[in-house]
C-alpha cells in the first residue's frame, strides 16, 4: 500500500500543524508504511531552501517539494498556488493507493482532492481544525463561498474526515456534511531530557532560582487569548514569577501585545524570545513551572502536549479541545475564558506549587500512556488498511477509540 500525503506547507513559520504531520510519518515510516509527502516550498513570507520538483529525504521522509507562486500580495502567497504540484499530482497521483489530504481552504489541498477525485484515487481528509465555528468565522464570506463552490463537493467525495479531537467533529457534523469520521489525537514528540534544565534556564533568563515560570508558547494572535491571560498576570503583582511569551505573529498584533504588557505592568518580568525551537525550545520546556494557553478556539493544540510531555502544571480554556481531557483525567486546571478566573487558578497555581506538581507529573504519565506517535501511527495505518478493504467503509460513521 503505498500513500501519498498533501500538505501546503512544512514551513516551522505554520505551527504546529506541519511540524505534527512529519510527526506522523515519521512514526508511519518506522510502522513499515510507504508514505510520501508532496507540499510547497512554502514558509511565510519566505521560501525554504529545498531541492524543487524531485524526490529529496526531508526529515526522513520521502518528499516532494514544489514552487510556491509568490507575487507581492500576500493573500495570494497564503493560498500556496503552484503550478508545478498541479503537473505533478495529475501525471503521478494514480501510482498511490490512497492519497491523505492535509489543511483547508489552500491551494495544494484543493487540487489534491479534486485530481483525486477524477484520477478516481480514495483519499480521506483532514482539516485540522479548519471547519471548526471559529475558524469558519474568520473572513466568513470568502470561506463560505469557497466552501459551497469548491470544498464541499471534496470534502464529501472522501473516505472519511481525519479529526482530532471529539469537539472538533462535534462542531464539522454543523456543516451537515454527511461524511463518516474518525477521531485521532496527534501525538507527541518527546525531547531528550536536559539536565539541570530548572537550574539553566533561571541562569540564561538571570532570575533567582526558585523563580516560578509561566510559560505561553505559541503563535501571537488574536484567537490565543492574551486580552485575557496579562491582565490576570498583571492582577497577581504581588506574587513572585516570571511570564515567558514564547511566539512571534504580525507586526500589528505584536504592538498589541506590548500593550497589553504595559497596561498590566508586567513589562519587566515579562521575556519575549519570539519564536523558538530546538534545544532553546525544549529548555523553556523542561524548565518552566507551568504552561498557559488561554484561546477562544484549539481544535487540538500540539503544544499543550509537549507541555504536558515535560511535567508542566498545565491551565487551559474551554476553547481548547484538550481541556476536556484535562478536566475528566484530572491532569490541570480548566479555568473559564475569564480574566478573574484565570487569575485565580494560576494564583491557586502558584500558592500551592507542591500540589501543582503532582498534577504536571501525573499528566507526563498520561501522555507517555496514550498520545505517543507510535501508538497514533500504529491505529491510522489499520485504518488505512480498512479503507482499502472492498467492503462498504466508507458507509459507516466509526469514531476512533481516543481519549480526546
């Protein structure tokens, strides 16, 4: 069986969604699945420096990089057009088995769902988290009308929709799309641990040793809740810690957020290294006390798994699909999208280190348990094997067994 997977971009600039899917299949490949990638040479308002229009090794993956079409107008970059990857997916696209569609509302994604549907080549898809109420929301008439012109014909011509968590499909089954789905968390990549790494990072940061860190880690935008999160952190002045702001996002945006600081007057305990990663990445990983996403809307959230990977006291909104999880295994806190409570968990947090602790260590357990890549790998290559099978699959909805 062999499987081609389509994704715009592989760009770091993307988040989490790229770097989670060479997560998957790097874990397929070590399952014996032959996988590839075909994706652009997409990486935000640059291009990353790959051989074009041939098979290269990337991350130990067998991929297909194409030129991304890139004009002045950036509405135009962020659709990923390539013509290239149009040639090229409808001279070979019939040598796969099964072709797996990543993202929505983008170029490649388009036109690997609609070559497949005329090449008559099975595909499934997976949005992640594209049809979800918030993002739907977001330039709501131009998606709108993509999706009842183009997407929605594609979506229902696949095998079943890849979702990754159980309030995500809650939210697709709005649209009434009628196709079967399967629920699947992402897995996790688990760091070398660093030694000493509490004691490190106080050291690079210059803060007392027993400093306490909050960590936010992720993409600077409007949907992660910031407007919430300062000012709770500005309410707790008199209590010792420091607020690692870990992300980059527009120009404009990040004004905002200098703001925000200056009116919470957390400026000065607050350290801003913009986008990280690698060693500097797992450091504030390994390092921090406890990790923060406060957003209106996560479909999934890889980064709440790698901060639940390495130990940290974990807080999360609603908004956050992981928070279920969460909640029911008792694993952090779930505060309401509100400036008060937040700030009375993490103040709780911060009052009772010993307890949130135990909390953080009982979550690294769990995730070891349940959301490693190999076990994610390990039950999307049997579904792929069921797809295949010339039974009738595709006329049953079947939910994954998942704890999300």
């Amino acid at each position: 069986m062999k499987i081609l997977h389509v994704i715009p971009s592989v760009g770091l600039s993307r988040g989490g969604t790229s770097q989670a899917v060479l997560g998957l299949l790097q874990a397929l490949r070590l399952q014996g699945a032959d996988v590839e990638l075909a994706t652009t040479n997409d990486d935000g308002e640059a291009l990353l420096d790959v051989p074009l229009e041939q098979k290269v090794e990337y991350q130990h993956i067998p991929t297909w990089f194409f030129p991304r079409f890139s004009p002045p107008q950036s509405a135009i970059r962020e659709f990923a057009f390539s013509k290239a990857l149009t040639a090229w997916l409808w001279k070979h696209i019939a040598e796969y088995d099964l072709v797996h569609v990543h993202a929505l509302f983008s170029y490649p994604s388009t036109i690997a769902m609609t070559i497949a549907r005329l090449k008559r080549v099975p595909y499934i898809h997976q949005p992640h988290g594209l049809l979800c109420n918030w993002s739907l929301q977001q330039s709501k008439l131009k998606k709108q009308l993509y999706l009842s012109l183009i997407e929605r014909d594609n979506i229902r011509q696949s095998r079943f929709l890849q979702l990754t968590s159980v309030m995500e499909e809650r939210e697709m089954k709005q649209l009434a799309l009628n196709v079967p789905s399967v629920v699947l968390p992402l897995g996790v990549s688990v760091a070398d641990p660093i030694p000493d790494a509490r004691v490190r990072l106080r050291k690079q940061l210059k803060l007392p040793e027993e400093q306490p860190i909050i960590l936010f880690m992720s993409r600077l935008h409007h949907k992660k809740g910031l407007e919430y999160l300062v000012p709770a952190l500005g309410q707790l002045a008199n209590l010792p810690f420091t607020f690692v702001l870990a992300g980059n996002g527009t120009p404009e945006y990040e004004q905002e957020v200098d703001l925000l600081l200056n009116k919470a007057g957390i400026q000065t305990r607050t350290y801003r290294p913009g986008f990280v990663t690698g060693e500097f990445k797992d450091l504030l990983l390994q390092g921090s006390d406890f990790f923060a996403l406060t957003s209106c809307s996560e479909n999934f959230g890889m980064v709440v798994l790698e901060a639940m990977a390495a130990g940290l006291t974990t807080i999360l909104t609603p908004g956050v699909a992981l928070a279920s999880v969460l909640e029911e295994q008792q694993l952090g806190y779930v505060p309401a999208l509100d400036t008060n409570e937040i700030r009375e968990t993490i103040r709780y947090c911060l009052e009772s280190p010993d307890i949130a602790r135990a909390v953080g260590d009982r979550a690294r357990r769990f995730i070891f348990e349940h959301y490693t890549w190999d076990q994610i790998a390990a039950t999307l290559a049997e579904t792929y094997q069921a797809v295949l099978k010339p039974t009738t699959y595709a006329d049953k909805h079947h939910t994954a067994n998942s704890h999300v």
